[in-house]
C-alpha cells in the first residue's frame, strides 16, 4: 500500500492517473490495489482526492501563486473540473477555496 501512495504522491497533477495505471506500474492487478487500500480503510479515489486537495490548499495560500485563478489552481492540482473541485474543498475544509486564499483558512 505504501508504494501506491508515494505514487500517488508522486503523480496527482496527472489528471489522467487512475487506479488501473498506477496497478499496472506497480505490478499488481486493480483489484489487489483496491483490497490493499481497503485493508488501509480508504480507496484510490480517496488518497487521490485528499492529495490533490492537500497540494491545492498549499498553492492557495502560497503567495508566488496569487496570480493564478481558482481553476488554474484546481487544473495544477490535477481536478479537471473547478466546481468538482470547489465541491470537494468545502467538504474536506469547510470553506471554500476563495475562502481559503483570503485568509481565513483553519490556522495549524
């Protein structure tokens, strides 16, 4: 399971990446992926979202990157659609992405 992380990790801006890619490179079949991950107790979709939107919440409050718009952001972090994605941030968040970049993310 962890080298379907660390490759996961490794290639969430592909926004091509699917569970059957990531099996076929780490030599196993989709469904053992799958069974590896649900003996973790999360999926690929899951670990993939959540990477994504960890990557995402670090480039809205990066200030090198406040020139880019919220679709730009959820395109480089591999989303190819912005309300998908807006969707998913408030749900993991609580707050929106323009939310978020105005500051008023959750302090750490």
């Amino acid at each position: 399971a962890r080298q379907i992380l660390r490759k996961i990790e490794s290639d969430f801006a592909d926004p091509d990446l699917s569970s059957e890619s990531v099996a076929r490179d780490c030599g196993i079949s989709k469904r053992y992926l799958q069974t590896l991950l649900a003996g973790s107790g999360t999926s690929f979709v899951q670990e993939l979202n959540a990477t994504r939107l960890d990557r995402a919440s670090d480039l809205l409050g990066d200030p090198r990157a406040a020139g880019l718009s919220i679709a730009e952001i959820a395109y480089r972090a591999g989303f190819l659609d912005p309300g998908y994605f807006t969707r998913l941030f408030r749900k993991r968040f609580g707050i929106t992405p323009r939310e978020w970049r105005g500051g008023h993310a959750p302090q750490s």
